[in-house]
C-alpha cells in the first residue's frame, strides 16, 4: 500500500560518527526519524544498534573517552542534541529510554512512575498521582495495579516490569521514546502485549525501537533501517524494506542468508 | 532473485523442493494442452479422456503445492524474494490449473465436434495456429518462471496481445460463417468455446509471467498495460 502522507521530521541524524576512546563504532550515519512514527533498527549484534539510540539521549556522556562527530537534530526547535551546551539531563527529559531488562527501582509501583516527576519539582500530591495514573494507562497496565500501587515494584512480572518500566519513561511526557530490544526478556504473550502498546504509544510519541526479531520490527514499525558494521545499509519504509529491499547485504540479513 | 543459500539449508530445500513441484505442474499442463490441440489438429479423440483425466492430478498438485506455501510462511516467515517468491508461486499454481481446465475444455469441445461428424479446419480458420501461440507462451512462461528470466517473461505478455487480436479476427470470422450457413451454428459455437479457452490460455501464461517479474523485480505489474513491461 502506498503511503501518501509527507511525515514530517522529528529528528535526524547527521553525519554521526560515535567512537568509544578508540574504537569507532558509528560510520557517518544519517538518518531521519519521523514524527509519531515507528523507526525500528535491526542489523547483526555488535553493529552499532545499542551505540546509535544511546547517543540520542546522551548516554554515552557518561563515561569518559567517548566521543561524537556530526549531528542529531531534534525537531521542532531544530537543537543538536550532541552540542556540548545542551545540557544532557534536559535531552533526557524529552527522550525516554527502555532497556531490554526491565530495570524497576527497587520501590513501590507508585514511586517507579512519580520518581522523574518529583525530579522535575512536581511536590503536589494531587498532580502526582494523576500523573502517575495517566502515565500507567498510557502503558497499559494501570487496571492491573491500580490496587496494589505501595506494592514493590520488583515483585510484578517480567512483562509487567517492562510496562512499569514504559509508564515510568511516559511520566515526563517525552517526545521520543527509546527501546533497545524491549522484549528480548519476555515470552511471547508478554511480548505481545508490548508490541500492542507500542502502536497505541505512536499516536502521541515518537519511538526508536532496536530488535533482534525481524518479524518484531516487520509487525511494530513503519520505517525500517538496516545497520551493519557500524554503519546505516539501508532506510526505508518498513513494507518496502521487508518486500523489497535495495541493497544485497539488507536482503540477505533480512531472509536470513550467509553474507 | 537472491541465489546465496540460506543460513538454514531446511529452507533452501524447501523453497527447491517448491520450484521443482510448479515446474511437475507445469509439465502436466502444458502436456494437457498440446494433447488438446493435437486432438483438435488430428481428429484422435482417444486422448480426450486422458486430458481430462489429468486434471484430477493437476488440481491434487495445486492444492499440495499451496499447502507448501502456507507451510513455508508459517515456518519460516520468509521475506523479501523469499516472500515474493512463495506469493508469486501460490498465484502461479492458481493459473496453472485454470489454464488446464481450459485445456479440458477444449478437449470436450473438439470431442463434439468429431463426433458430430465435423472437422473443424474445414471452417479454414486460424484457431490451430491460435492454439500454437498459446501453447508457446506456456511453455515461455513457465521457462521464464524456471530461469527467474525477466526478458522471457516480458515477450510472452507482449505475446498475448497478439493471440488476443488473433483471438477477435477468428470470432468475426466465425459469425460470418453462422449468418450465412445457420447449419454451421453449432459447430461454430463449438469452435468458438475452444477459441476462447486458448485465448484464456493465453492470459494465465500473461499472469505467469507478471507473477515472474514481482518474483524478480518486485514491481506488481498487473493492470498496468504496456508501461508495465518496459
Ligand atoms: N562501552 C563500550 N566500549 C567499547 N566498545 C563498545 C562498548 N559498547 C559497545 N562497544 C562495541 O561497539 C560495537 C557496537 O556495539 P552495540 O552498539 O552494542 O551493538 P548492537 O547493539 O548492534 O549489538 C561493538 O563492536 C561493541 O563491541
Ligand atoms: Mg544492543
């Protein structure tokens, strides 16, 4: 099916080059990430997948002798998140994370999803706990511990935790959020119900998903990048990527043939 | 199409075993329909019930064939040319066993005929050599589908216009002959039915064929006249 509407940018990178200390990890990579649209990035393990999202939200600040070259544009104000005066915990604020563990604070329900509020200097008790409902409905799984939210966070199940753990990055209202193989720890009802989330969640956020199962990404995106060896092989519209690919070294990966 | 083997060499052996069932199929219905016209051509009705007979076999095949098909995407969940290769053979095998019920027509019609005691090419036209034209963009198409071969499979749908105004002239022709002989009318109508079925015959090789493209290329070219085969 061809799709006519024009998506507009949420952001893009540019001429990104990532290195830790050394060891270079991104290869002049530019790519655009649509707005309110599923981007997924698949390719080998160790081609860079982890590195590329990590950069969007600073992550790799946090240690030293990595190094960026190039741009990620954030739009609609059009800022460079890896310019060196933007300062990284806004960058967080507007970009969530999910990691492929569910990784809960050892706290209750309740505290996981209110914690980046109360750091954002949101005291009032009124407003946390409608936040902190609406955060937990967006992640679908509010009618599941709405009776138990002093309960510790770390007694749900797996596939609650990973939900927990989106309610807790939808809290801030961010405007893009990261999933770096999301499911990877989760059996395939659990899974399931994530991906399900993941189409509700485009209509209000941008998402950036890493995934090992092709058919994941085939299901839950609309635009499809294909890296390898530290570089961007292949971007395009998910049901083109999964027809009919361009590029050899992408249909090859993508039906599961030796290079 | 993608030649490297897969990581898996269950599924490359799959997907061959696959091809090579479409190829046994088609061998069927091409044979189907050279029987049918050597019947029409020679007047030896005795092949007729063996044509008809095939059919039986041949609608076994497509059916065994499709159900490989859904066996491969719920296995493998194949994408790509793989994907594109496993659709374009389920519609494939779709007009294999259209194009040899349409042989078995033909067979019937020209069994009607010789028994009503008629020849047929005593109407002098050219429905023989429709026959021939038809029968060769069969056997193109199916060549096309065997070589993955994008060039073969542009000149057959570039083939089936001809056999389509072949087709027209051999009608006009044909209700000439009813208006001015009613006697004629219903081996006419006879003949008329097998003239159709070739020209159908025809179309399903111009789908093969178009199936062979999306395989390859992965442009659907269907409905979209000459533009779709440059
Ligand atoms: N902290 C690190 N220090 C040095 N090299 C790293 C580090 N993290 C990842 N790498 C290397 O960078 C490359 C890309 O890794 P990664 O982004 O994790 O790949 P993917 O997520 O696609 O599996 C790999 O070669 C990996 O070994
Ligand atoms: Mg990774």
């Amino acid at each position: 099916m061809q799709i006519h509407d024009q998506p507009t940018l949420k952001a893009e990178a540019r001429n990104l080059n990532f290195y830790y200390g050394e060891k270079q990890a991104l290869s002049n990579i530019n790519m655009p990430i649509y707005d309110k649209k599923v981007t997924a990035l698949i390719g080998p393990s160790g081609c860079g997948k982890s590195t590329y999202l990590r950069s969007f939200n600073r992550m790799h600040d946090l240690y030293p002798g990595n190094r960026y070259e190039g741009e990620i544009r954030f739009f609609p104000d059009n800022t460079n998140l890896l310019a060196p005066e933007v300062d990284p915990i806004e960058v967080r604020m507007r970009i969530g994370m999910v990691f492929q563990k569910p990784n809960p604070f050892p706290k209750t329900i309740f505290e996981n999803v209110a914690y980046g509020l109360r750091v954002r200097g949101e005291n009032n008790k009124r407003a946390l706990d409608d936040k902190v409902e609406q955060a937990l409905r967006g992640a679908a799984i509010w009618d599941e511990v709405k009776d138990r939210l002093q309960d510790l966070a770390p007694n749900l199940s797996g596939g609650q935790q990973q939900r927990l753990c989106i309610a807790r990055a939808l809290a801030t209202d961010p405007e893009l959020l990261l999933f770096d193989e999301p499911t990877s720890a989760l059996d395939p009802i659990a899974t399931g119900a994530i991906e399900e989330l993941v189409h509700e969640l485009k209509k209000r956020v941008t998402i950036l998903i890493v995934t090992h199962n092709m058919q994941q990404a085939a299901r839950v995106s609309d635009y499809t990048a294909y890296m390898y060896l530290g570089e961007m092989i292949e971007f395009g519209k998910t049901d083109e990527i999964f027809i009919k690919p361009q590029d050899k070294r992408t249909e090859d990966y993508i039906t599961g043939r030796m290079g | 199409m993608n030649e490297s083997q897969h990581l898996s060499s269950q599924f490359d052996e799959d997907l061959g075993r696959l091809r090579t069932h479409v190829l046994q199929m088609g061998g069927m219905v091409e044979t189907q329909i050279s029987s049918a016209v050597d019947a029409y051509a020679t007047g030896e009705i005795g092949s007729v019930k063996s044509i008809v007979d095939a059919d039986h076999k041949v609608n076994e095949l497509e059916k065994a064939i499709d159900d490989d098909c859904a066996h491969i995407i719920a296995k493998r969940q194949p994408a790509a040319s793989d994907l594109r290769l496993v659709l374009g053979i389920s519609k494939i095998v779709t007009d294999l066993e259209r194009a040899g019920d349409e042989a078995k027509k033909i067979a019937k019609g020209v069994r009607r005929i010789y028994e009503n005691g008629h020849v047929p090419s005593q109407f002098g036209i050219g429905v023989r050599h429709l026959a021939e034209a038809a029968l060769i963009m069969v056997r193109q198409a199916l060549d096309a589908f065997a070589r993955l071969d994008t060039e073969q499979a542009r000149s057959v749908i570039r083939a089936d216009s001809e056999v389509d105004t072949e087709f027209k002239s051999i009608i006009r022709q044909l209700i000439t002959h009813m208006m001015e002989d009613p006697r004629t009318i219903t081996t006419s109508i006879d003949i008329i039915t097998i003239a159709r079925a070739i020209e159908r015959i025809g179309d399903h090789a111009k789908n093969i064929s178009e199936q062979v493209i999306y395989v390859v290329e992965g442009r659907d070219i269907r409905h979209t006249g000459k533009e779709g085969i440059k």
